[in-house]
C-alpha cells in the first residue's frame, strides 16, 4: 500500500470517527440544549450571560411509573412549572441571579440565567393528577404514575 | 465496537477554547487533566472590592464528594457524580446526564486570603468564597551601591 493510499485511509477513518462521534453527542444532547430568554426586568444583570443552557434528562420506566429527572442546578422548587399535555411532559423554569449579587464584576459566566422550557415526549399516558415531584441537589426528580388502563393487572381468584 | 468519547472531545475543545479566551481577564486555567474527566461544570467568576466568588453547576453531587483547594493561588474544583446503584439497570427511555470525574482549575490573583475560604453547595450550586486579603504595603528594597 502506497503512503498516499495510507494517509488517504486514515484520514477516511478521521472523518467517519468525527462523524460518528457528532451524530452520537447531537443524538444524545440535542434535546437538552435549551435557550435560556433572559428576564426583561433584569437590567441590573451584571453579565451578559449565556443564553443557553444544558438541561440533562433521563427518563426510565418501570412496570408502574414513568420516572424523569433533570438537572437544573440554582433553582428553588417553587421556581418550576411542569404540567403533561398529550404525553409530553412540559417543564418550565426560571432562574434568576441572587439580589446581592449584582455587585462587581464577572471575570467568567458560564452558567445560563433566564425563563427555559423543557419539553420531554412520553413513551405512554401517564396519570398526572398522582404526579410527584422532588427537587434535590439541583436535580428535579419526577415519579409520573402510569395510567391505570396500562399498568399490569392483578386478578384474583376468588 | 468503536468507543465514541463525544462529550469528551467536546470538553476538551471548550477547555481549549476557555482557556484561550479567559487569557484575557489574567484568569489562566491551568492544563487540564483531560483524559481522567467525564465532564465538566459550568462556572461563574465574580469578583467585587472584598471578595471572589466562584459559583459552579455540580446537580446531583453529593456535597461529600466535592473536594475544593486553593494552594498557590490555584484554585481546583474536582469530584465526582456517582451512579445511583438503581440507575444502572438499562430500562433507560432516555439518557443525557454523565456520571463520573469532574475537574476544573483557575488561576486567582495572589492577593487572596487562602485561609478564609467558604465553600457550601445548594441546589446543586457550589459556592465558593475567597476573601481578599488586605493589599499587602509595598516594600521598598534599597540598592547598595557597589
């Protein structure tokens, strides 16, 4: 084999390594990429901050429950707005800079400030009325109960 | 079967790309250790007339598992996000969150008091405060004549 074919070899494989690596991270990641819109009445926001966000998921299932979780670092549980329509579950949020934080200046901001939704695609109905939500070390943890009609039933004999 | 390290790459281009960029505010990273990190925080740096204040994304760390120092004005964030045993079955529909290693490293200006520093995390946010230390008085160093 010539030194070109060679390097014309290795550079195919470059290229096909690229872009398989790309379609495997915009598989994984393009849902959670998220734009954060920044407040309107944020003026006083000292940075002009990243405007968009990565909000990691995961969603698992089991024989009952559908369970969600999604990281979402710096906010307050009341922060959150998630409702389910249609089997999807829309989850909206807003994260704001502390008040006192508004002082000084920012070397670096990474981190997205800002109104987001999220809109994750259910894989069947669930009962959102028994619907619970958790949020823990910055991470939302939804238990989404399957509806009824879909979860294996017990029958008994009497 | 190939082992695709997207994130990875990915990580290491936007190390790349910070530390290029960060050049500007004389806040050099330090090399990363690249190949022994799965991911990486986004961060705030901010600074006003007392204190630095560095804010760091870390959800679902356990607070435990989050080790900061500050040696030699380097300030190094690293941990890691450990799996849930639960979360290994493979029932997963979806899955975007990476466990594992996490490190960061910043260059502060000297004049920090690196005794002082706080460090808590909150909703997944670590916070970390250095204290400024008072200007140290300039020193003048007299030149003997020969």
């Amino acid at each position: 084999m010539s030194t070109l074919d060679r390097l014309t070899n290795n550079f195919r494989d470059t290229v096909d390594y690229l872009a398989d690596g790309w379609q495997e991270l915009w598989n994984r990641a393009r849902n959670s990429i998220t734009h954060f819109t920044p407040h309107s009445d944020s003026s006083d926001n000292p940075a002009n901050t990243n405007s968009w966000g990565v909000l990691s998921s995961e969603l698992r299932e089991t024989e009952n429950e559908i369970e969600v979780l999604m990281e979402a670092p710096g906010m307050s549980s009341k922060d959150f707005d998630i409702r389910v329509e249609q089997q999807l579950l829309h989850i909206r949020g807003s994260k704001q800079f502390a008040a006192d934080r508004t002082e000084g200046h920012y070397h670096i901001t990474e981190r997205a400030y800002g109104s987001f939704e999220r809109v994750i695609p259910l894989p069947c109905e669930v009962d959102e009325g028994e619907a619970k939500a958790t949020y823990t070390r910055g991470v939302l943890e939804l238990v989404l109960p399957k509806h009824k009609a879909l979860q294996p039933r017990k029958i008994r004999v009497g | 079967m190939r082992q695709l390290t997207p994130f990875s790459s990915i990580n290491d281009i936007h190390n790349e790309l910070s530390r290029v960029f960060d050049n500007r505010y004389g806040l050099a990273k330090e090399p990363v250790a690249y190949t022994t990190t799965n991911w990486t925080p986004q961060v705030d740096i901010k600074e006003d007339e007392t204190e630095f204040i560095v804010l760091a994304d870390v959800p679902g760390v356990d607070p435990k598992d989050v080790d900061v120092t500050l040696h030699n004005s380097v300030l190094t964030i690293k941990g890691e996000r450990s799996s849930d045993t639960e979360s290994e079955s493979d029932n997963f529909k979806r899955r975007e969150r990476i466990r594992g290693r996490f490190f960061r490293q910043f260059t502060l200006p000297t004049s920090t008091d690196e005794d002082a520093i706080k460090a808590k995390a909150v909703n997944g946010v670590l916070e970390i405060v250095i204290p400024k230390s008072a200007k140290p008085t300039p020193v003048s160093i007299a030149v003997e004549g020969e």
